[in-house]
C-alpha cells in the first residue's frame, strides 16, 4: 500500500484537474435540453474506465445511459459493486449562487460546482482508486465492478427496468447475475461532522401520497354559501391534522405494526455522539425541537417513523382578499418508515382513516406516487469492520456508525434482487447543499475519500 499512497499523493492536481472537468459538464436530467451535456458525462465516465483496462459497457434505456464497468476478473476473490449517478440536480435559482454552477471554483478549501457532493464528486474518488491500483500493481487484489446512471434525481426510470430485467439480452445475461456480488458500495451520503467520518448503516423509507378533494362544481362566495357546504380547504386541513396527535404518533391504524425497535447499545452509541440540539436549533432557525415523545433528536431523525406535509394548495393565493370557497384542495405528503413497516398495511389504513374524516359533500382521491421500505445492515457483518479500517486509514479517525432519515431506493434493490447489504461510506458533510445554490465538496475530503477507497479495495479482499 505504501506505493499505492504515493502514487495517490503525486497524481492529487490531475485527480483535482479531472474531477473540475467532469463537474463542468451540466448534466442535469430532468431538463432534455441538457441531454447532449448528460451523455457527454456519460462518456467521460465510459472512456475513464476503457482508459484504465477496466471493460466499460455503455447501455442505452428508456431514459439516460447507464455505464458498467468492472475489473479484471480474478477467480475466488471477493466481488465489490460500485453505484454511483453522474446526473445533477437543476442548479436553479441561479442568482443565489456566489460563482456560475458549472464553473468549479476553489475557495475556503472547497470546490464549489453543481454535483461536486451529489454525486460526482464522491463517485469518482472510487474510480481514481481503481485507477492507481491498476497503474501501481497492475491490478486489483478482488473484483471491483460499476453500475453508473444517468437518472438517479428525476426517479431511475432506466435503472429500474434494468434491475427488472428489461435489458437482459443487452446485458448477454440476467441482470442477477451480470451485478452478482458479494457487497455493495455507494458514497452518496456524509460524515457525521467536520473531521469525524461516518460509515451509514441505515436508511428511512419512504412512502408518497397525493390527496385531492372536491367539492361544489365551482368556487363559491364565501359570504353567500359558506356554512351551507363542506369547504374542500377546511376539510383538507381536518383530515390531515387527524393523522396525528399531539405527541408526534402517527394515527393510521396499522402502523406501527411490525417495527424493529432500536437496540439499547444503538440509543447509546447515539447518545455518545453528543449531538448539540442547541446548536441544531440554531442553524435552523427554531427555538425549539418537536418529535415524537420518549425519543431524542437523533432518532427521530433517523430511527423513527415520520408524517409530513410537503406541499398544500387551494383557494384564492393572490395579493389581496377574495372571499372565495374554494372547489378543490389538495396536498402532497409523505411518511418516512423504518425496518418492520408494511406498504400495504400503511395504504390500507391511511385510505380507512382519511374516509372516517372526510365530511359530507366532498369526493377524495387518494393517488400512491411510490414507496420504499427501511433497510438497516447489520453491524456484525464483517465487511463494515473492514471499511471502518479502511476509512480509518483514509480520514486518520475511525468512523461513527450512524442512520440516515433519507432513503436510497437502489439500497433495498440490490438487497431484495442480489441478496446483498450495501454499505454508505459518505465523503460529504451536512452543510454542502447538495440540492441548493453554492453546492461544495471539501477538496480535503475528497483526497481522502480517493485514500480510503483504495484502502478498502485491500481490506475486502484480504477478507
């Protein structure tokens, strides 16, 4: 390994040199004018690999191409899949960004560029490490292999039927076994703080409904008809308070069924990370926390379930008053759920206490947009011993092992087709604004995000 770090240690300009020229590519794609810009990207990512002697397949889908790419294949030794996204979030509004978001700029330490943390930025460190293995020993000690996408922020619709076997004569075989491995590596999340790297062992689900009521067959003057027919507004605000309770329970019959409670060593090893409540009400900007009861911040953040509301609209919203009663209301809202949830179960008593509450004269539509169960690895499984050392080899600290309240969809993928756990080595840290103006990725952290990658390719494969 001591060759491998000086090789990382003299090429640190070229990896910093390459990573600004992909960032300079603005493939955002939910936006189809940015097309030629996300299979450009594509293509820096497909002749990357070809240029390292990894194979590199290029697969056309319904939506954005998706690259995979692995190693020399070397018999009986352990198999790593790699996923990443090279898609970018739209890096709207523009205004408030300090520097143009497809012009990486260097301050403070930091690189600033729309994708520099989500995901360029810690995809790529893993390709570098794949590279100085190859260029210094002229291989890699296990087998190392990629799947790439190009829609990871607008739904996965191509990564979908390719996990659904969609593209298995493509592929020359079932996709089962075309990413068959024995773990999976994403780096798509961050430290637990400046200087304190976190390796992320469990994610929320999430389930996302739409509701839509209507009332009279146009809106009514409020003076003239109110108090003779159910409003849909009011009505809309009712049926959603009654979800919950004044103690942060959910109130859908159900659904609470089923959940893995935390361990006493995971409350404490939570506690032990001395979160500073105080400090997290100050950087947002609230005078006081909320939650469901009898648990504290951490683990209402990343260990418990959550309703909330994440959008609402009707009536009259224009400058002025208009005593309007509107004819329609709706909303947008989601739970995020944890290991031991069941989707049909939570459907089925959400659709039961949403009629309870809704009152006479209003027609409800409830619409599934998608959902996503909880996942949680295992902290016995050997190989998160074997990335908390090669993390601890690449940051100088040893990682905290923690939960995230955010769901990674192709997590439970890989999980429920591969049969495989995946484990979450972050590069980033909480305040690089992923999906806002002035995204940033600590170029320090990104050297040694490339340093433990490389690190964990040895420690696997001594496994």
């Amino acid at each position: 390994m001591e060759k491998i770090e000086s090789w990382l240690e003299e090429n640190r300009s070229r990896f910093q040199e390459d990573l600004f020229a992909l960032l300079r590519l603005a493939s955002i794609g939910t936006d189809p004018a940015y097309d030629d810009q996300v299979r450009q990207t594509a293509t820096w990512i497909h002749e990357f690999f070809q240029s390292i002697s990894f194979t590199s397949e290029w697969i056309d889908t319904c939506g954005h191409p998706i690259i995979f790419a692995q190693s020399p294949h070397i018999e009986g030794a352990p198999t790593v899949l790699v996923y990443g996204h090279y898609d970018v979030q739209p890096p709207d509004p523009l205004e408030l960004w300090d520097t143009p978001p497809f012009e990486p700029t260097e301050r403070n330490g930091n690189v600033y560029a729309r994708g520099a943390t989500d995901d360029k930025g810690q995809m790529i460190t893993h390709l570098f490490s794949c590279e100085a293995w190859m260029k210094v020993n002229g291989g890699l000690p296990l087998n190392v292999k990629f799947l790439i996408e190009g829609e990871e922020e607008s739904g996965s619709s191509g990564l979908n039927e390719l996990l659904a076997g969609v593209y298995d004569e493509k592929l020359g075989m079932p996709v089962a076994e075309k990413l068959a491995a024995d773990i999976a590596v994403i780096s798509d999340t961050s430290q637990y703080g400046p200087g304190q790297p976190a390796i992320t062992y469990g994610l929320r689900g999430i389930y996302y409904f739409e509701l839509r009521l209507k009332g009279p067959n146009v809106d009514l003057h409020s003076g003239a008809f109110g108090g003779s027919v159910s409003n849909p507004a009011n009505a809309l605000t009712e049926m959603l308070a009654a979800l919950k309770d004044d103690h942060g329970r959910i109130q859908v019959p159900g659904f609470y069924d089923g959940i893995v409670e935390l361990t006493e060593e995971e409350r404490k090893q939570f506690a032990g990370l001395n979160f500073d409540d105080e400090a997290y009400k100050k950087s947002l900007g609230i005078d006081e926390v909320f939650g469901e009861e009898g648990f504290t911040t951490l683990e209402r953040r990343w260990a418990r379930p959550t309703f909330d509301i994440n959008g609402l609209w009707s009536g009259y919203q224009g400058e002025g008053a208009k005593t309007v009663l509107p004819a329609e209301a709706g909303a947008k809202f989601s739970f995020r759920l944890v290991p031991g949830q069941d989707l049909k179960t939570i459907k089925s008593g959400l659709e039961k206490l949403l009629a309870e509450n809704c009152p006479p004269g209003i027609e409800m539509k409830l619409i599934d947009m998608h959902g996503a169960n909880g996942v949680v690895v295992s902290l016995d499984n050997p190989y998160m011993k074997l990335a908390a050392n090669a993390v601890e080899k690449g940051f100088g600290t040893k990682p905290v092992f923690t939960r995230s309240g955010g769901s990674i969809p192709v997590v439970l993928s890989f999980r429920e087709l591969l049969g495989i756990d995946t484990m979450l080595l972050g590069w980033g840290l909480d305040d690089d604004n992923p999906h806002s103006p002035n995204e940033k990725f600590s170029l320090s952290d990104f050297f040694k995000g490339i340093k433990s990658s490389a690190w964990l390719w040895n420690e696997l494969a001594a496994k």
